[in-house]
C-alpha cells in the first residue's frame, strides 16, 4: 500500500506542476503574499502608503493609524514570511502544492485510522481527483495550507482518542489551533475537538486532565495570540470586522444558498461521490456513534456557516466550494466507508464478493468518478495557468529586460500590480483608480452591509475624486508623475495597445493647463497567448442533468498587446517644477 500511496502523491504532484508559475494575479492573494513580505522585511504584516492614491490592494483594511492591513487572519503571511526570509518569493509559491501533498498523506492516515488502508487509498483519489483540490493546488491563497493543518490536526486528534499521549494532544491542538490562524472559519473544529475531549477524559485520572489541558491549551494559544495581534494592529478582533463581513451570515442567505450549495457540492466538488459519502456517514453510526458524531460535528457547521454566507455565486466554479475544502476529508471518508462496506451488506458475502468484487467495484467508482473531475478541471487549470504566465510575463519584462530600477514609480492595471507589489520594490499606482467608472462603482459600497472593500476606504477615495472630470484625474496623474521626477525617480507605465486615459496624460494637450512638459519613449512591447475561455454548456434550461456537466472550452480571446512606456520630462521645455 505504501507504494502505491507514494504513486499516487507523486502523480498529483507531477500533475498539478503542470500548471505552477510562480505568479498570480488575484485580490486575495495579494494580501496574503504581500503581507507575508511586509513580515519578512519589516517585522509587521503593514505598510502606509506615500500618499492617498498609492496601490493598495482591495484585501487590505485602513487602521486607525493610517497604516494598511490585510484583512486576513496571519497564519499565512507568517508561513510566507518564513520562506520569503529563508528561501525568496519564488519559493513561496510552492507553499500551496507543499501543503496540499502533505494533506492528502494526512487524509489517507485519517481514513485509514477508520477504515482501513484500502479504503484509505480510496479517500485519497477522491479528495485528490476533487476540482476544487486542484484547483487550488498551485493558488497562493489560503485553502491548501488549511487543508494541510486540518487535516493533520484532526488526524492527531483522533490518534490520541486510540492511544492518549501528551505529544499526540499537545500537536492536535496546536493543528487545529493554526488552522483558525490561517482561516477564521476553522475555530469550528472547535466542537469536534470538544466531542473527541468529553468521550476520551477519564474523569478520576490526573493524567488525563493534564493532557485535555495541554490539548485546550495548544489549541487556545495561537487563536489568543492572533486576535490579540489583531486588537493592537486594527482595533479590531478580526479584519472582517472592519468590512462587515463578520456579520455577513443570515438565515436569509441560507435559504437563498442551499440550492446552490447542494448541486455544487454535488456536481463540482465532489461528483458521483457526495451521495456515498453521506451514506457512509449514516452507516457508521451504526458501527461507532461516537466517531460519527464527531464527523459530522466537522463536516456540518462549515456547510452550515457557510450556506449562510452573503457571498455564494451560483456558478459551477470552485470559488465557492473553496471554502468546504477542509470537509471534504471526512466526507471521502464516509465514501470510502461506504465503498469498502458494499461487499458485507449479505449476512455471510463468499470471498470473491469479499476480496475480489467489492473492491474491484469500488476501485472502478472512485477512478470512473475521479476521471471525470479531473477532465472537468482542465479548463480551468489552464486558463488560471494562461492568467499566472500572463502576470509572470509582465513581471519578467518590467525587472529583467526593462531593468526598471528599484523606486521607479509604476502605472498599470490592478492584476499586474498585484504580483509586483510582492516581487519588486517601486511605487505602485493602479490606472483604474484614475477611471470614472471605477470611481462611480465606489459610491456604491454600502457602509452598513458586507462587503469585499472596506467602506470607509471606499468612502475615503470616492470623497477625494469624486468631482474630478477626465482632464483633473489626467491632471493629477501629471501631478504624481512630476512629483516623482522631482524627487529622480522614474517613470513608467504598463498600457494596453489602445491608448486610453492611463497615458493620455503626457500629452501636450494637457500642458496649458499646468505649464508641465513630459516626453513618452516605449521600452517594449509583448502580446500574451491567446486564451480559451471557459464556460458551461446547458447549466441553465437543461433540466437537473446541467448541474452536472463539466465545463468547456467555448471560445478562445485573443492575446491583449502590451507596452511599457518610460515617461519622462520634456528636455525642451526645462521639465516639470
């Protein structure tokens, strides 16, 4: 069994590098990535921009201080700092497919502890097949390296319900305790881990209360130490405090979501499986009550917290379904149950049913269903891939061939930034926040209600512009682009082939209005590879069968030219004041 335990971790891995490029152009993970960085190099994970219209991810919440924080728990960005510091940031983003293999080991000891190590090879394929694993395999964000600590924690616990030592409680614990670091939502695994405490504390032994001490304990700790990191830096005990999505759980929500939530479940996350899983669930009450309330007193709170959730888009994608990776662990194990109890359903099943069928069966089910998830995911795996090289490339051309010196101001748009800010060391300036539209959308966010962004950032920069025509915000970025060159540094920014408001603003058109004068040189030019795009066929009017269909490949876009233009002061007419 080792080996192939060993064949198939290898495969995964093998298979998900495919994919890697260390780069990414997401909102979330800019807050993880850069707010690890701002750990390894300053000692806390935040910085204050130079003035208000400086980038600043969306992730990030403004302190009373006028210091930038991410919004996130710092589980991850301590993690990140940590290989930042030791190794450097290309490093860092093998933090997730790290995590993941060593979640997946964890997964098969689970069920293996339960069921046995066939039906734990069998948890393995299915967690490891799931889209929603790999997809998130090779994203820098925080599902992987939550996985990771779930499910050795709960591992850990329940090796210490069979054989209590202190070192098994001490590291369940602090497990468990980290996963809640990572994310908030993981302090759930609070009530399995009280339902483990109660069933396996003997009331009249000493020894025993010291070890459900030192669990508690090691549990306790990292949690204390966050939200006490939390007060002192934002005010707040969490980040989403400060957007309202801490309250952004509501019957209403559930009673919106749970369609939603089922057929994804179902059809995404865990397809063909799900049913098996909770049948399995249900059996072993029969055979242990006490391990089966514990599953589930890990599965149902996440699903019912997050069915309840403000944000749940109806989609087949996994940015939903993200958030239940860490159940998806005893569910696989609840099918795996299920799968290696066919073969005994008869009073006396003969051999062949027994050794040979039966698992022959359940082999074919888990493999037949794996191999469907993981042609469903391709698309997406490569059009995430195509995103990555996309930021990757960029990265590439403004560092190594452009040799943009550190402390250069950067114009560009919010996806390439997001990378920049975590590998290079300039100022960064976002050209959609210089965008009516983008402007608009910001008077939008309701102060009283969840949101991605903090209202009162919103507020903040919607008061600061919004009055401004076309020509003031080309007149301000005129300001911010003088400024820059007064002080030596230079100038460039990151345009599309089409010209537009973001390099406009050198135009001599403008210099009547403040006596400035800047002259445009192109440094380069690259256009990224064409992308399929990807979507799902018949899901809406095609009856329940659409839930159920894999997403593919219906048109392609064509790549977006790119150029990087240096932008830098009129010798002739003296240059800006």
């Amino acid at each position: 069994m080792g080996a192939i335990l060993f064949a198939l971790l290898t495969g995964f891995g093998a298979f998900t590098q495919q994919f890697w490029v260390p780069a990414h152009a997401g909102t979330d993970q800019n807050g993880y990535l850069v707010g690890g960085r701002m750990i390894a190099n300053f000692g806390s994970a935040g910085f204050k921009p130079e003035d208000p219209y400086t980038f600043v991810g969306r992730m990030w919440i403004a302190a009373p201080d006028g210091r930038y924080f991410p919004k996130y728990p710092l589980g991850l960005p301590v993690l990140v700092a940590v290989v930042f510091k030791a190794v450097g940031p290309t490093a860092v983003y093998f933090i997730s497919p790290i995590c993941m293999i060593l979640a997946l080991l964890a997964v098969f000891l689970t069920v293996r502890l339960v069921a046995g190590s066939f039906a734990g090879l069998l948890g393995t394929a299915i967690v490891a097949t799931s889209p929603v694993t790999l997809g998130l395999t090779n994203n820098p964000n925080s599902h992987a390296a939550t996985l990771c600590f779930v499910a050795w924690g709960m591992y850990l616990l329940l090796g210490w319900w069979q054989r209590p030592t202190f070192w098994r409680a001490a590291l369940a614990g602090l497990f468990l305790g980290c996963a809640a670091t990572i994310r908030y939502s993981e302090a759930l695994l609070g009530l399995p881990l009280l339902a483990v405490l109660l069933f396996n504390l003997h009331w009249r032994r000493g020894r025993s209360w010291a070890q459900v001490a030192t669990l508690l304990g090691c549990w306790m700790m990292p949690i204390l130490v966050l939200l006490t990191a939390n007060r002192i830096s934002i005010g707040t005990w969490t980040g989403y405090d400060a957007t309202n999505e801490s309250t952004g759980f509501d019957a209403r929500y559930f009673a919106r979501n749970w369609e939603p939530m089922v057929r994804q479940l179902a059809g995404t996350a865990l397809f063909f499986t799900l049913p098996l899983s909770l049948l399995g669930l249900i059996q072993l009450f029969a055979r242990n009550w006490k391990l089966a309330l514990v599953l589930w007193a890990w599965i149902l709170p996440g699903v019912l917290l997050y069915t309840s959730y403000y944000w749940a888009p109806d989609n087949l994608g996994i940015g939903y379904m993200r958030f239940l990776l860490s159940v998806f662990p005893p569910l696989a194990l609840g099918a795996a149950w299920c799968l290696t109890r066919l073969a005994f359903v008869a009073a006396a099943p003969p051999w062949t049913l027994r050794w040979l069928v039966g698992p022959l069966a359940a082999l074919v089910l888990v493999l037949g269903a794996g191999a469907y998830n993981v042609w469903a995911a391709l698309p997406t795996l490569e059009n995430d891939r195509h995103r990555s090289l996309a930021v990757a490339e960029a990265a590439e051309k403004v560092m190594t061939q452009a040799n943009v010196p550190a402390g250069s101001v950067l114009f560009g748009p919010r996806e390439m930034l997001h990378h920049l800010q975590f590998v290079a060391n300039d100022r960064l300036y976002s050209t959609e926040e210089f965008d009516r539209r983008y402007i608009r959308s910001l008077e939008r966010v309701d102060p009283d209600e969840p949101s991605a962004l903090q209202p009162e950032r919103a507020a903040a920069l919607y008061r600061l512009l919004k009055d401004k025509s076309d020509r003031d915000l080309a007149g301000l970025l005129r300001e911010l682009t003088a400024k820059a060159l007064n002080e030596h540094r230079r100038v460039f920014a990151i345009v599309p082939d089409s010209d537009g408001l973001p390099l406009s603003f050198a135009d001599s058109r403008f210099e009547p209005g403040d006596g400035r004068a800047f002259a445009k040189r192109e440094v380069l030019t690259w256009t990224e590879p064409e992308m399929s795009l990807v979507g799902v066929r018949g899901r809406r009017g095609g009856g329940p069968g659409g839930a159920w269909r894999a997403p593919v490949r219906e048109r392609t876009s064509p790549g977006v030219s790119w150029r990087l233009v240096e932008i830098t002061s009129d010798q002739r007419s003296g240059g800006p004041e």
